[in-house]
C-alpha cells in the first residue's frame, strides 16, 4: 500500500497525480471490503418483501374500515371498500458522504483512514446501484465535490480527491448539516434516484470526520430537523489513535504522537457563565444519534451494516 | 445547559516540568473553551490538581509562549487555529517582588 504523505504537497489541495495515485492505491486497498459491504447493503436496502396491504378496491383480501361509513352514507355507491396486498415499489437512494476538511484531520492523522472510507463507501455504492452518490467537503464551509447527477467513476473519486487538502481551520458541522439539507432538498425535487416520483427516494447522509465539533446544541436541533425531513444520519468517527499506536511501535516518535488520544477518552472541561468547571466525557454530549467509530478501515462493513440496519429496523419498518 | 455555546473549543496537553505538581488523571488532553484565560486556566489545572483548598496561582505557557491574553486572542495573534491540539505548560507563577528599592 502506498504511503503518500500530503504534507509536503500543495496546501490547499492534494495534486492531480498525487490524487490519482492516492485513489488508485486506497481502490486496490479495500476492493473486497466494498464488495462485502455491498452485500450487506444489497439485503438492508432492498425494498421489503413483505408488503403492506393498500386501498381502495371493489374487491379485495381485506375490508378498510375507514371506507365503511362513507360507503353506507353513500347509498352504497362508493364501494371502494377493500384492502390489496400491493407489489413492493423500487425504492432508490441518494446518498451524500460529507468528508471533513478541517486541519484537525492532518492533525490527528485521521485524514490517510477516512480517504480510504470514502473510497470504500463509494466503491461500494456504486456497484449496488441503488441510485445516486454526492460527496461534499466541510470545513469553514460546504463544498460540493461531487454531484448526486454524476455517475461515480473512478475518475470522479480521483477528482474527489484533489478537492481535499485537510487545511480549514474550522469545523462547521452545524454549518454542514443546514447546508447539505438544502441539497437534498433540492436533489428530491429535481427527481433524483431515478426513481422520479420520489416517493420511495430515501436520503442517506454518512459523515466521515474525526467527530470534533463545537456547538452541539444547535447541532442537535438541527439533527431533529432531519429527521422530521426523513433525510438519515450517520456519523462516522475516524478513530486514528489505533493508527498511530501502531506507527508509533514500529518507528521511534516523538513524545507528542505517543499521547495521541481517543476521542472515547476525551474529557471536556467547560466554565460555566457562573464559573464553576464541568467536566464531561466528550462522547457523553455528542449530537447525532447514529454514529460508529472506525479505528480500521477493515471494520467499516460491519458497523455501517449494522447501523443502517438499525435504522431500517426503527424507521423503514414503521412507515 | 446553555455552558455549551456555541463557543470554540481546543484541544490542549497539559504539562509540567515540576515533578510535584503532576496531573495523575489520565489522559492529560482536554477540550477547552478558547475564551479561557490564564487565570482560569489556572483554576483548572489546581482542580485537576485537586488543590480546591489550598491553590497555586499558575502561569500559562501555549507552545512556549506565556499567555497574557485569552487562548483565542492568542491564537489569532500567533496565526494558529482551533484545529490544532495545543501544548500548555503551566508554571508556578513568579510573584514579583514586593519592595525591590528596599536593599
Ligand atoms: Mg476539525
């Protein structure tokens, strides 16, 4: 597997040769890691087999109660009175993978680990075919680096890859999930997916980041407004600390990366306006209800799979 | 809980080089507001001390430099950022001397 260091290359953006070799190494790297988890988000995405009964017929497997009086009030004219097991529709999928920008990601050696998710992931999608893929950059902003109307190729996560440079020096989660909210918006109205009633068009949004961020109650209120707008989250905390141990056996470093902490351990101390300290785990506050943390790239198609599936068993199954 | 602005907070690594005045917690990285000051800085690090009762008034050091400002000001004015953990070393503050033209 390639070792690419980023530091020494352009700032901003990783450059276009670089970014192809980046890809190319991270494709080869996990290519039957995407196809495991294709096959698990082959059976949780399917549409359900066991479909539910719908109205209104003159025949039919079972009566619908709510048409019984406005049958008898009509003089039995409106005899649409029965229940029919209807065939499952195709469901489609648009899918956005927000990828953190922010310099925290250099810092913590998170960057190298959640490229390689995004490659993963979108390999993955793209042979599911489920419908459409957009990846979008946060930091002091929202940058859009890949379309939900483009096909995701090879050459796009190549382009993906040069749009990301690990530098803002900001982490605007609240920011990010406000905006990406208003693309899909705009994606379902544009009748994406494929699917163009956009009806069964599910929205899936993955953050991949390191899982800093500040400003967590507003995160939250906005975490419940997708939610309301059917559109899921999951966060994907890259846990580099696992990493760096390893590096850090294998070479001799300096004391600063021996002391590389998991985000599970991390405390927060807060003063409060009265100025007494608070002092929290950080993991204990966190906003978003569905996250897993991903130390190894190995482990992502298990916990996602099971994420998604818990989503689908809490959500999906009660529409 | 409004303690939970929407302020920016740092990751800082709390060091001493005086042997007895050690943090045993472990992991020596929080996450702070960026609005502390030395002075509160200084509150924390005798509560992780545990010296409520009996406190030593700290001086800062963030990458070497000793902090007079807030954690913020600092930064913007050494041209870092949040995203970044920070090395804070904290001293026994010098208390300056109260008569020097008394010799
Ligand atoms: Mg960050």
């Amino acid at each position: 597997e390639a070792q690419l260091s980023l530091t020494h290359l352009d700032p901003s953006t990783i450059d276009p040769t670089s970014a192809r070799a980046l890809w190319l190494a991270h494709e080869a790297s996990t290519h039957s890691l995407s196809q495991q988890l294709t096959e698990h988000l082959r059976l949780i995405l399917a549409p359900t087999l066991a479909t539910k009964l719908r109205g209104d017929f003159r025949t039919g497997k079972r009566l619908n109660l709510k048409r019984i009086i406005p049958y008898i009030a009509s003089g039995y004219k409106r005899d649409k009175i029965w229940l029919r097991r209807s065939m499952p529709s195709k469901r489609s999928y648009q899918v956005m993978i927000a990828l953190d920008n922010s310099g925290s990601m250099a810092d913590s050696g998170a960057s190298n680990l959640a490229l390689k998710t995004l490659t993963l992931v979108t390999r993955s999608l793209s042979m599911l075919e489920v419908g459409q893929v957009s990846v979008v950059g946060f930091g002091d902003d929202v940058n859009v680096a890949h379309d939900f109307d483009k096909p995701f190729t090879s050459e796009a996560g190549v382009r993906v890859f040069e749009q990301f440079g690990f530098d803002a020096q900001k982490t605007n989660v609240r920011g990010l999930v406000d905006r990406s909210l208003q693309l899909f918006q705009e994606a379902r109205q544009s009748g994406g997916g494929g699917g163009g009633q956009g009806e069964d068009l599910w929205q899936l949004m993955l953050i991949v980041s390191d899982g800093l961020c500040d400003d967590h109650q507003s995160i939250q209120r906005l975490v419940r407004k997708a939610q309301e707008e059917r559109v899921m989250i999951v966060f994907i905390i890259i846990d580099a600390t696992a990493t760096a141990a390893a590096a850090a056996a294998a070479a001799p470093t300096t004391p600063a990366e021996n002391t590389k902490t998991s985000i599970l351990d991390l405390q927060s101390a807060v003063f409060t306006p009265e100025g007494n300290i608070l002092r929290y785990k950080y993991m204990e506050r966190f906003p978003f209800r569905y996250y897993l943390v991903v130390r190894d790239v190995r482990e992502l198609p298990g916990v996602l799979a099971g994420a998604l599936r818990q989503w689908f068993g809490e959500v999906a199954g009660s529409v | 809980m409004d303690f939970d602005a929407a302020e920016t907070k740092v990751q800082i690594r709390l060091t001493t080089r005086d042997p007895g005045l050690q943090i045993s917690e472990e992991p020596n990285i929080l996450l702070v507001q960026t609005s502390l000051t030395r002075h509160k800085l200084s509150t924390l690090v005798n509560e992780l001390l545990h010296r409520e009762e009996n406190r030593i008034p700290f001086d800062i050091l963030i990458n070497g430099q000793f902090l007079r400002t807030s954690v913020d000001e600092f930064l913007t004015k050494n041209g870092i950022n949040a995203e970044t953990t920070l090395d804070v070393e904290y001293t026994r503050a010098l208390v300056p001397p109260l008569n020097v033209t008394s010799f």
